[in-house]
C-alpha cells in the first residue's frame, strides 16, 4: 500500500508532485537530515522540505560532517520556520521529536506522522551518527511503501 494511501494522504492534483514536510524544533539537525535523505531517495514525483518551531541560526556541524559521510551536502541549507501556508500546501508532515518540546505543529496539520526522534544538538560525532542512520532507515522505509 503507498504511504499516501496507507497514511490518508491527501493528494495534490494528480499532475503535482506529492510533497513531505519534516519538521524538528530548529530545523538544524533532524528535519534536515530527512530532507536530505529524501532528496537524495526518492522516486520522481515526490519533493521535500524541512522547517522548524524555532529555527536555529545555523545547522549543527556535526550534522552537517555526519551528512557528508553519506555523500550528502546540506552546508548550503538555511534553518526555516514553518509556517501554516507551508504545512497546508504539503500532502504529509512528518514532525520529529518537536512534541517533547511541547511545540509540535503536528496536531494542526493533517495528515502527520510523528517520528520520536533523539535531538542532535550537543551530541558527539558517534551519536549523531545513530540518529542519522536512524533516520536514514525511517526515510527509506517511507519511500518504500510506495511500491509496496
């Protein structure tokens, strides 16, 4: 079953891509590595974007040498703060450990998906790896249920 199907998805017109949102609280570290992953997974058709609750100024370093080990540039990425136009023109928001802050957008947009997920900031090298690869997994484990 494809994850618009499986998840309820509302669907853009049928000649658009269809459209993922991750959300983190800074959209600094998570939210961009899925973005990234996604990007770099995903079957034509489909497009991303992260934003944040409360951007950050600057992504974190070790997210961003994490990335690259993975042949994944996000230097160049800007943290950005969500918006309701942005949440309301995407098919799936996908929020990312932002409900422990007690800010998550994800109970106002629908249909979401909520991933529970580490924060990176402040952590070594090894662990950022863990929540990368972790993330990588949820990415391609998503994309997958579209041939399933």
């Amino acid at each position: 079953m494809k994850f618009f199907e499986k998840f309820k998805i509302r669907s853009n017109k049928e000649d658009e891509d269809k459209t993922v949102l991750f959300v983190c609280v800074e959209n600094a570290g998570r939210s961009q590595m899925a973005e990234g992953f996604f990007k770099k997974y995903a079957p034509d058709g489909f497009k991303t974007l992260s934003a944040g609750t409360k951007p950050g100024y600057q992504l974190n370093p070790m997210v961003v040498e994490a990335m690259k080990e993975k042949g994944i540039d996000i230097s160049d990425a800007k943290p950005k703060l969500i918006t309701a136009k942005m949440a309301n023109e995407v098919d799936l928001v996908i929020t990312m450990g932002c409900s422990s802050q007690g800010i998550c957008p994800g109970p106002f947009f629908v249909p979401t998906m909520d991933w529970p997920l580490e924060d990176p900031k402040g952590k070594s090298l090894e662990k950022v790896r863990e929540i990368r690869d972790d993330i990588e997994h949820r990415v391609k484990e998503l994309i997958a249920t579209q041939s399933a």
